[in-house]
C-alpha cells in the first residue's frame, strides 16, 4: 500500500526570489511554498497525505 502511494505521489512547491526589503535596500532572499507531504491521486479524486517524521529523521 505504501509503495503503492510513493509511485503515484508528487512532491511539489514553488519560490521566487526578493531582491529588494521594504525600504528598497538591496536585500536579496528567497521566498518557498512548500508542502508538509504529497499529493496523490487515482485520476477521479486528489489526496494529500501529511509527511510523518520518524525517530531516524
């Protein structure tokens, strides 16, 4: 079943870069959107399914 989910998951995000701080200063920085698991889906119905730390991470 896991293995079954891990083919058919999609890890995904998106980041953009900031040059500048509120005050205009050059203040380059990285901006992420990132998901805390996957996404899965069978064709009809998309799941998300929570990444889940375990004691060897």
């Amino acid at each position: 079943m896991i293995q079954k989910r891990r083919e058919k998951s999609i890890a995904n995000g998106a980041s953009f870069i900031q040059n500048f701080g509120s005050t205009l200063n050059l203040h380059p920085h990285f901006h992420l959107v990132v998901a805390d698991g996957v996404f899965s889906g069978d064709g009809e119905q998309l799941q998300f399914h929570e990444a889940i730390l375990t004691p060897d991470d």
